[in-house]
C-alpha cells in the first residue's frame, strides 16, 4: 500500500485531494503539505528515515504552480536524492507536460480531479513500485444510447467518433475535427494535437495515433512526432537531414522514415 505526500498552496484544492486519496484501499496513508518548503522538509525526513522508516514517502502527489518554488523546481532537487519518491503532478495547466516528463514523472493529472483519473495515477504509482499489476482505470461507462434510429440531420455519435477527437481541460470536453490536425508531438505517454487554432493535449500515446489515423494520411516522420502528409508544405533536405514544413513549423525527418516520406509525398504529387 502506498504512502502519499500531497502538496497544494490552495487548501481546499488540498483537501479535496486528500479526500479522494484517503478513500483509496490502495493508499495507506496521505498527509497534505501546502506549501513548497514544508514539502521539502517532509520528503528530506521520508528520505533520511529510509523506506521502511515511519516518515516513508513512497508517491508524491504535486501542484505545479504554487507560490516561491514551483512543483517543478521541487521534481528537480529530488531528483538530486538518491532515491526519491515517485511524483505524480496534478495541475490545472496542460503546458507543463513535456518538462514534467523528462523530470521522470509518472503521470500528470490535469485539474479539476475526477476521481477514476486519479485512480489511474495511484495504479500506475503502485505498479512503478512492484505491485501487483492491475487492469488500467477506464472512465465509468455512459447511458445506453437511445433504441430511436437517428434523424439525417442527426447523426448517430459511432458516425460522427471517427471524425473527431475529445479533448479534456479543466472540466470542459472539446471536440476536434481529425481533418483541421496538422502533426502531432508526444509528449510522455500524452500528445500535442496541433492545429491552425492553436494546440490540445490527450492522454493517449502517439503510436495509438498512429495506427488509427494511418487510413487518414497521417505518418511517422520521427519518434516525436506524427503529420498529415496533405499538409506538408515542404519537404527539405539539407546535409543529409531531412525536415518538414507545416505551416510556420519545421519538423525534422529521422533517417529511418526519409525515404518511405519522400515516396509518399512523389506518389501524392503525382497520383
């Protein structure tokens, strides 16, 4: 079972944290710190009592952007310990993502917390730690759809679910047409949608992507990052290296995938 340091400068954010960490079997015990200092002094006394000390820490459950040090700052003093306890970051921000994963986090929850999500962080925490494995959390299943066959004007949602992807953010779900999608960046186990509007993160791995939206003319070009080929403006090679441009980004082109790229893109020009 773990034992959990959550830390939060907003109190009731903090409360409602625990709340939910509290009623966890998983969990054995789960203490709050509001602030970056005290949660540097608890974890420096988890770590100096050693794992089986009363003061063990083994999950970290950390706000990012809190008042003198962030949560980030925080990631990287521990991971100056010799061995520090796991983080998990639980913020209102999507930003952050990319900087939370190369500090080695192991999941990064956007705010405000659903209960089933949280529940997914705790599983993944205890499986880092040699637990036993556990069948990932799936989000709680929606009403039955309706007996009632769709109007035209009307169509049903398993017509209109390959069109669009639902993006998640502080409560709110958007949909995004797959069509208005340029690339896509991973981003840890999330991806960076990117569009001419702007950007989105969803927590599903750039691979899955991949191979669902192959049928759609979307390829690998790189380990980080998957493109609509109808959108590439150009294609560079430079010195041996190989890049894209999309618009005004420019993304390079691993060896690996050059020359099935430049034959897609020859057989579109031409086809």
């Amino acid at each position: 079972m773990l034992r959990v340091l959550a830390v939060d400068d907003e109190k009731p954010l903090l409360e409602e944290l625990l709340y939910l960490l509290r009623s966890d079997d998983r969990v054995l015990s789960a203490e709050g710190a509001s602030d970056a200092t005290e949660a540097l002094r608890r974890i420096t006394r988890a770590v100096e009592s050693g794992p089986d000390g009363p003061d063990a820490i083994d999950v970290v459950f950390l706000d990012i952007q809190m008042a003198g040090l962030t949560g980030l700052d925080i990631a990287r003093l521990l991971a100056g310990f010799a061995r520090p306890p796991l983080i998990v970051f639980v913020t209102a921000h999507e930003g952050f993502a990319v900087q939370a994963f190369d500090l080695k986090a192991v999941d990064y929850v956007l705010k405000p917390v659903r209960p089933e999500r949280l529940a997914e962080a705790v599983r993944r925490a205890r499986a880092m730690l040699g637990g036993p494995e556990e069948p990932a959390v799936q989000p709680p299943a929606g009403p039955p759809p309706a007996a009632a066959e769709p109007t035209p004007s009307e169509p049903a949602p398993a017509e209109r679910a390959p069109e669009q992807i639902a993006v998640e953010l502080g409560g709110v779900t958007r949909f995004v047409a797959i069509a208005d999608i340029a690339y896509v960046e991973a981003q840890g186990d999330y991806a960076r949608l990117h569009t001419d509007g702007g950007s989105h993160l969803v927590r599903i791995p750039l691979s899955t992507l991949e191979e669902r939206w192959a049928p759609r003319g979307f390829v690998r070009i790189h380990r980080r990052h998957l493109v609509a080929l109808g959108r590439i403006d150009e294609l560079r090679v430079d010195a041996g290296t190989t890049s894209v441009r999309i618009g005004t980004a420019e993304l390079q082109v691993s060896r690996r995938h050059a020359r099935q790229l430049r034959d897609l893109l020859m057989r579109q020009a031409t086809g």
